[in-house]
C-alpha cells in the first residue's frame, strides 16, 4: 500500500510538473530556474538609454543569446507562458526606472494582424502586457488598436519600404472610441527599427490621442 502511495505520488508530480521550453528539464514554474537566472543576464543597467524623442523606448533586455531564444520559442513554438515571465520583468524594471510622466498612462499592445493571430493561436505582446500591468497596476487596453491590413514580413524590406509597408497598418480599436483623457503607453515584444511602434503612434496621435512611449522586452539595437 505504501509503495502504491509513493508511486501515485511520483506519477502526480510529473503531471504537476512539465518541461522548461528552453532546455526541456523538468519544472514546476513556467521556466526552470536555470534558464530564468540565464535570462536575467540580459537584463540592461539602463532600460531607459533609449528614453528620448521621437518615440521614447523603454526595453528590458539586449535581443540575442537565451532572450532571443525565449523570444522565438514564445512566438513560434506554441509557448506563450514565456510572455509571463517576459512582461513579468518588464513590469518589475518599470516599477523600479519608470520615466517620469505626468498624464495617467493605459497600455495598449501592438496588435497582430488577425489572421497571423488566429494562427498563432495568440498576441505574445498582448500576453506581455497583461503581465506587465499586473505588476505595475497600469490599466491595460487590450483592444486599444487594431491591425487593419496584412504587412509583408519586415525583415525582407529596406527601411525606407518598411516605413511604407505599415503605413495606415493600423486603425483605433473598440477600447479608445470614445478617446478617452489619457496618454498611452505601448507594449511590444521587440523593438528593431521602430517603424511598427512608430506607425502605431502615428494612428494614436491622429486621433487625439498621446503616446508617451513604447516598453519593450527586447531592443536589437546598440546601448
Ligand atoms: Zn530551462
């Protein structure tokens, strides 16, 4: 009887556990312990360097080594429970380095485009925000833009083509029809060129409405 007990035990635990998606040990969180110390590595000194006109950036981490790997396993290998862990920190350098602002901020995600979100099965940016505003109290505005046209996939367009591929990209979501008295923050996962946050600034702005910046968890550029 004992052993049958220990035995229905070990077998409840490995339920209860599954695999860490970056290096497949077991665990009981959403990433193992390793890869989580791994991963705060990456975090930067200074998420604000980037905190500066035209759109202000604030991002968690450098783009490369396990952060890059997190980032591709979250978007394409069906792992959204990365994204707690990313808005998660996000949230946690906010609380810490938030710029100074004087509106009341809403966090809007950059959406994806329908089609790639029925795909995909999820918005990781979406995901990361939800966890971000978890942990820094923000209102979120899930729905504050949509994306009105399919774009071509970026990385195979000059700059100057990428700029006119989002291009009216996006249009102004059921949550802001009314416009409402406040500034917005955006969300994203990565930050490359700036072309998709800047476009969705650009739509906010036509419509009333301020953009104090864009959190990232993730910027390829030099800091
Ligand atoms: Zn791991």
């Amino acid at each position: 009887m004992k052993k049958w007990t220990q035995n229905f035990k070990g077998l409840l635990n490995l339920f209860l556990q599954s695999n860490c998606p970056l290096c497949q040990r077991p665990t009981s969180q959403d990433l193992c312990q390793n890869c989580a110390r791994q991963l705060q590595k990456c975090y930067l000194k200074d998420p604000r360097s980037l905190w500066k006109d035209p759109l202000p950036v604030f991002a968690w981490g450098r783009y490369g080594g396990i952060l890059k790997r997190a980032i591709a396993a979250m978007k394409y290998e069906n792992q959204p429970q990365i994204a707690r862990f990313l808005g998660q920190s996000l949230g946690e350098a906010w609380l810490l380095h938030a710029p100074l602002y004087e509106q009341k901020i809403v966090v809007v995600p950059i959406p994806l485009h329908p089609n790639k979100q029925k795909d995909r099965g999820y918005n990781q940016a979406a995901l990361i925000a939800q966890s971000f505003c978890e942990t820094t109290g923000l209102k979120l505005k899930q729905n504050g833009l949509t994306r009105v046209r399919a774009t071509e996939a970026q990385y195979s367009l000059s700059a100057s083509e990428r700029a006119k591929n989002l291009t009216e990209a996006f249009g102004i979501g059921k949550d802001f029809r009314r416009r409402p008295e406040v500034a917005v923050l955006l969300v994203d996962d990565i930050y490359t060129t700036g072309a998709t946050a800047m476009s969705a600034m650009q739509t906010l702005n036509q419509a009333g409405m301020k953009v104090v910046g864009l959190a990232a968890s993730a910027i390829t550029l030099k800091v």
